[in-house]
C-alpha cells in the first residue's frame, strides 16, 4: 500500500491507495525517468525584489522516456509531496488551468487567471515544472510576515500562486495561465536538500494515478537564472 494523497473538491485529504488497483492499466503505459529537482534554479525580476542571490523558483525536470502521446487535459492535476529524514515535508498541485475559469479567484491574490494553455508530450520530450516560493519577498501580496485574510496566521514562507508558475513541454504550454498560476500548497516547508521527492499524474477525477516518478532534491549550484517572464506564452 502506499499513501497518496487525493483531492476532494478544492480540499486536500489523504487517503491510503492500492496502487495495483489504482493505477491506469488501459493501452500502453507511460513511463517518465526520475525527475531532477533543483531548488533555486531561477529568479523573478520585478519590482518586489528577486536577485540571483535570492533565487525563488524551485525547477523539476522530467524525461517522458516512453508511452503514447499524453495529452495534458487526460490529467486531473498532477501531485508533488516531498518528505524529510525527520518526516517534516509537504506538497503542492498543479491543477489542469482547463478547470480555471477567467473569473477564478486564487487563494491569495484577487485576479483572474486569464486565459489558460494545456498541451501535450510525445516519448522523448522532457516536463519542465517552475514552482515559486516567496522566501525571500519583503513588502508584497506574499510577504512571509504578513498574515493570511481573515486569520491571525503568519502567510509563512511557502509556495505560491505567481505568473512565474507552470508547466512546459520542450518550450511549449503543458499546464500554463495567463496570469497567476494558482497552485496549492500545504505542510510543514517547501522542499529542502536531501528530501524525497515524487511526482504522481492523477486522472480527472484525481483517483486514478496515470504515471508517477520520483528524485531527491538538490540545492542548484550554478547561477541562477532570471526570469522576465512567465514560463511560456500563454
């Protein structure tokens, strides 16, 4: 058995899955190769900060190494739970934008999302995630010492919903929004160094896992790289 956790409507539960059960056994199956996660591989330029000695986006590369074409509107939303030595972790979703609607309020940001980009992946094609946390944002709509509406809870550093947020394929839309990408994020931390890390594509009623792989997250070592803008044109 192994434990997955599952969406039900806009909320995250955890729920234990057999995997033999709940794994998509229709045609060929999708095989991706173990994701590289690099903490710290970009930086936003904008004018709430962003340098590349505080570099904000975390970047998860994945290989599909071999299936059928892999349409991103066959995927629900697709999971990224991480966990720790002492068993401190956390996750994040990215939801298919197909769900969106232009008037979507986002968790913490009044904005629609605009207008939203799905697309596919052929084997040999490479996933590209781009995730934003706000660890070192002063003065924002995420400033982690600010507190979240209607709370007297500290927004904390975490992942966030940012134009910066997405999916692409080889360069091209995979799960893309015009504006702020919602993304849901819970747990102890973002990912560190040295967690385990797996990424689970769930189906469109988020029960039925339709491909999964996994990695151990390293801090990137290069410079990091600055973006201008969001991950493609949506």
């Amino acid at each position: 058995m192994v434990a997955v956790t599952v969406i039900v409507g806009a909320m995250l539960s955890l729920m234990v899955l057999g995997i033999g059960d709940q794994l998509d056994t229709a045609g060929e199956p999708r095989v991706f190769a173990d994701a590289t996660i690099e903490l710290g591989a970009e930086y936003r330029s904008w004018d709430g900060g962003g340098d590349a000695n505080n570099p904000d986006i975390d970047m998860i590369t994945l290989a599909y190494q071999q299936g059928p074409v892999f349409e991103s509107d066959q995927i629900g939303s697709i999971l990224i739970r991480w966990t720790g030595d002492s068993g401190d972790g956390g996750q994040l979703r990215f939801v298919n934008p197909s769900r969106f609607t232009d008037s979507t309020d986002q968790q913490y940001h009044s904005g629609d999302v605009g207008t939203v980009c799905t697309g596919e992946i052929q084997a040999g094609g490479v996933l590209t995630f781009r995730m934003v946390h706000n660890e070192f944002q002063e003065g924002g709509d995420t400033d982690p010492d600010d507190t979240i509406p209607g709370t007297n809870e500290e927004f904390g550093v975490r992942y966030v919903e940012s134009g910066w947020n997405g999916i692409v394929v080889n360069g091209e839309s995979f799960f893309s929004t015009e504006n702020r990408y919602p993304v849901e994020y819970s747990g102890d931390r973002p990912i560190e160094p040295g967690d385990s890390v797996e990424i689970w594509f769930l189906g469109n009623e988020d029960e039925i896992v339709l491909a999964e792989s996994s990695g151990v997250a390293s801090q990137y070592t290069g410079t990091p790289t600055e973006r201008d803008s969001a991950p493609s044109d949506c």
